[in-house]
C-alpha cells in the first residue's frame, strides 16, 4: 500500500513538473520545482505517517487481541487444573483417613 502511495504521488509530481517545465523556461523553473518538491516531500510524509500510526494502532490492537485470548485460554486451564488438583486432594485426604481408620482398628 504504501509503495502504491508513493507511486501514484510521483507520478502525480512528474506531471506537474512536465506541465511547469512546458510553461515556463529558465531560473524561474528553479525556484518552482523546489516548491513542487518540498510540497510533494510534505504530503507524502504526512500520509505515509498517518497510514504507518494507523498500521502500528491496529497491529497494537491485534496484539492486544491476541494476548487477552490467550490469557482467557490459560486462566480456564488454570481454573480446570486447580479444580482436578483439589479434587484429588480430597480424595488421597479420604482415602487416607480411611487407612488411618484401619491401622487404629488392627492394633
């Protein structure tokens, strides 16, 4: 897209100074075509600037994006980990009681 850009405001530049240098001949043409130059150089700064802020916002954003996604993915894991872990915890703590149980019924 920029490359694009950058095409289409040279050639915009090109005719502009074809039609300067076809209306007007000698020092005048100088001066002129610095103007015409420094206002190309402007614009295309200033719209590969907007365009490049745009990009790198959206890409922040998609960034964003993808991290809450994966934060959200792990935080379940976490959740489902934490509740296996506590489950089998309550069952090794059963089971033993229960051998407590039967070691005091044995002696």
């Amino acid at each position: 897209k920029l490359l694009d850009d950058k095409e289409r405001l040279t050639e915009q530049l090109l005719r502009e100074l074809t039609a300067l240098v076809s209306r007007m001949g000698g020092d005048d043409v100088v001066g002129e075509l610095d103007d015409i130059v420094k206002a190309y150089s402007m614009k295309y700064e200033e719209e590969v600037g907007t365009s490049y802020e745009k990009e790198r916002a959206l890409e922040f954003s998609r960034q964003k994006q993808y991290m809450e996604s994966q934060l959200s993915a792990i935080d379940k894991s976490n959740r489902q980990n934490e509740s296996y872990l506590r489950h089998d915890n309550q069952a090794k703590t059963e089971e033993n009681a229960m051998l407590v149980k039967e070691i005091n019924q044995m002696r």
